[in-house]
C-alpha cells in the first residue's frame, strides 16, 4: 500500500477597484507536461507530521512572502494521481501584500477575475474547484 501524499491549496480572494471580485493565482516554473505554463491558486505539499493550516500557512509564506490566516476547509478532492489528496481552503492574507514572489519556484503571480479566468489555461483541478465550489458561493 502507497502512503497518501497530502497536498494544501489556497483560495484567496479580493475586491478590486471596479468592485469585482478577484482571485489570486499562480503559474509555475515547473514542467508539467501538458499543463506546463497553467495557473493555480497557490499551495505545496504538507510534509510529515505538520497539520493541514500550519503547511498553508508555510506554503504561501515561502511562495508568496504573506502570512495567510486559514479560514475554512472548501473541499477535499483526489487530484492529479490516485495516491495525492488536494484540501483546499479559503484563507485571508493576514500581514504582507502580494507584490514579490518566489521567483525560484513561480513564474507568474497574479490577481484575476473570474470572466479573465474563463479566457485562461486554469489547471483542470483548480478550475473545477472554482466552477463547482467558488463561483457557486457567489
């Protein structure tokens, strides 16, 4: 039996000036093969023995340099491979503002509507989380 690879995702979001909601996303510098150069909301893996919020918490920090508070659990799916379980939660940006990133690791971070987002290469996952989870909540 394959030990259960745990991964943590954040979903944060923001009203722009044009009062319309805004989500923040992030485009990898890693080779995905066919979803090489597609935008995600920001997250990693949790590594042993950390808890789900603790592994947000550092993941958005390394990435993005902000402290995120992590508000509540949206879903938790079976992404990517069979032994990789994706939580996926809402979080606010507690300190810090999105203006670096970790350019070691990320190629591309950004804030977008969900009508930009439509026009975008999404990850599949990530886009039906949005379309089955985000969008409905309004």
């Amino acid at each position: 039996m394959t030990d259960m690879i745990d991964t943590i995702v954040g979903i944060i979001s923001r009203v722009n000036d044009n009062k319309e909601k805004e989500y923040l996303l992030v485009k990898s510098l890693k080779d995905f093969g066919e979803f090489t150069g597609f935008y995600y909301p920001p997250g990693g893996h949790v590594e042993g023995g950390e808890e789900l919020k603790e592994a947000l918490v550092r993941e958005l920090r390394e990435e993005l340099f902000v402290d995120v508070l992590p508000v509540r659990e949206i879903a938790t799916l079976h992404v990517g491979t069979k032994d990789e379980l994706t939580h996926y939660w809402h979080c606010d940006i507690s300190s810090g503002a999105v203006e670096e990133y970790n350019t070691a690791e990320l190629a591309d971070v950004g804030w977008f509507t969900r009508a930009q987002m439509e026009t975008m290469d999404i990850w599949p996952p990530a886009k039906r989380i949005f379309d089955e989870y985000i969008f409905l909540e309004g």
